[in-house]
C-alpha cells in the first residue's frame, strides 16, 4: 500500500527522470513541470515516487498536503492506492487533475467522481503568430502601446546568458523594490523562485531574453518548451519607467518562439482579476483546463 514514505523530496537531481517520463507523457499544464516544481520547491515542498511506470507528485502548502493524478499508463490499482493516500493524509482537501489525458483515465475508472473544473488554474494559450504579429482590430490598442514604448524608450533587446545573468539578478532586485516582494508572501515566494531560475538556469535549459532601456535591464522573459508544439513562459518581468515594457517584452518573445512553436502558454491568472483581464485582452486561442475531486468524494 502507498504511504508518504514512498514519496521523496524533488531535487534538480530528478531533472533527467522527470523529462524522460514526459517524453512519454507529455504535459500542456505548467505546474506539472520540473522547472516549476524545482524553483517553487521552498514554498510547496513537492514530493515524487516513481511507482510501477507512473510519477506521482504531492505537495505541501501551509501543513496541507495537495494530491495530483499520476503521470503514467492506465494503472487502476496505482489510483485507488493513491485515493487511498489522499483521504488518509488530506481529508477534506482537493485532489487535482491537470492533464485532459488523465482527466480521462479518471472518468473510465471511477465514472461516478465528479470532477470540478478550476477556473483560477486554467491556463492562457495563445498562437505565437498572435502574440508575435498582433494583427488585425483587436490588437491596435496593444500596438500603439508598443510603437509608444519605442518612440519614448532608447531599447536593445538581447538574449540572457552567462553574459548578463548577473546584470539580470541586478534588475529582479529592482523589480521587488518597486513591488514591495517583502511585504507580500506571494511575491516573496515568487521572488526566491525567480532567483533559483537565474542560479540554475543553464542546468535547467531554459531560454530567456532581456530588455536594456538607456543601458540597464529593464524587463526579462524566462521561457521553455512545454511540448512539442507548445513553449511555455515562465516568469515576465518589466520596471515601469516605460509604458508599454511588458507588452513590448511579450512580443519580442513570441517573435523569437514562432519557428519553433506553434502555441505559448502564459500560464494561469490565479484568480486576480486584474491578471485575468490583461491575460484575456491578448484573445487565448484555447486554455489548458484543470480540474479536482473533493478528498471526501474519492
């Protein structure tokens, strides 16, 4: 039987298991991803197994442990040991399902478990074309924002690199001056994921670029691939001495994504509505869903 001695703590050390398991199981959600996992480890202390074929993925908010659906083959014994886990160890809590293919598995196992779809999780996918042309109506207002930032704003747009990376944690600093990080717990976290991304970000092979306006880094972008046809984008940044910064920085990643990737996925709005309007008025081609079961109802 399954128990949480089974489950270790996520390392980089993980890294190559986990990508050999999504070369067979691909992933759309981006929390699912080692990146996230490893860089948000200090606040959700994630745990892993590796059980018969499939990964299972725990965390740990708040002293609340948070259940996911495995990652691997149709297995009905690896999932009633895990429902089994689940109501030991997090009754009245939430077990999510963030991948449509074992939303799936669920529904032919256990065809009587309501699944609720979780709004604040679901994530923005746009076409890289969109976010790279911004063509048509439904853009202008985002262009003249953008042909703004390029009129009033001296600006070179340059890869990250071993080149500048010390120059970008520079910027981050300054960003979480501006944004008061210590004062808010999110942005705390956050703050320390984005960090462990920059102190690790060639063993976590992960692209970026980075905006000088008058000679200084002024905003950055910090993306991988998620899947074959999709790149994921996983921290944007930008000061606000210029208007238009971050629509300027989103652009210019999409153009450098679009001959490789036909989707980009911003990842969700957590339920902030502000968030959620400026994530809406780029027009998402399609959204990766997530949904959960009530611990009390598995």
């Amino acid at each position: 039987m399954l128990t949480l001695d089974d489950f270790e703590p996520v390392t980089l050390a993980d890294q190559a298991r986990f990508r050999r398991q999504y070369e067979h199981y691909p992933q759309v959600h981006s929390d699912n991803t080692f990146t996230n996992i490893v860089c948000w480890q200090h606040y959700a202390h994630y745990r892993r197994a590796f059980v018969r074929g499939s990964l299972l993925i725990c965390s740990q908010i708040g002293g609340e442990y948070r259940f996911r659906a495995p990652i691997g083959p149709m297995d009905p014994g690896i999932l009633d040991e895990l429902f089994a886990l689940a109501r030991a160890e997090s009754p009245g809590g939430r077990f999510f399902v963030l991948e449509p293919g074992a939303r799936d598995r669920i529904a032919t196992l256990r065809p009587g478990l309501v699944l609720h779809p979780d709004r604040d999780l679901f994530e923005y996918i746009y076409r890289t074309s969109d976010l790279a042309d911004l063509p048509g109506k439904r853009y202008l207002t985002i262009r003249r924002q953008i042909n703004r930032f390029h009129r009033n704003c001296s600006n070179e747009v340059e890869p990250i690199g071993p080149e500048n990376l010390e120059e970008v944690r520079v910027f981050l600093n300054r960003w979480c001056t501006w944004k008061n990080c210590e004062t808010d717990p999110i942005l705390a976290a956050e703050r320390e994921a984005v960090f462990f991304a920059i102190a690790h970000y060639r063993e976590l092979d992960l692209q970026g670029i980075a905006i000088r306006v008058e000679g200084d880094v002024a905003a950055m972008a910090i993306y991988e691939r998620l899947n074959a046809r999709t790149a994921l984008v996983h921290f944007e940044k930008g000061l606000p001495e210029c208007e238009g910064i971050y629509k300027a920085v989103n652009q210019e990643t999409a153009q450098r994504l679009r001959d490789d990737f036909l989707f980009v996925n911003r990842e969700s709005d957590m339920g902030v509505p502000g968030l959620r309007e400026a994530k809406t008025r780029y027009h998402p081609h399609h959204m990766a869903m997530a949904w959960y079961a009530e611990v009390d109802d598995l």
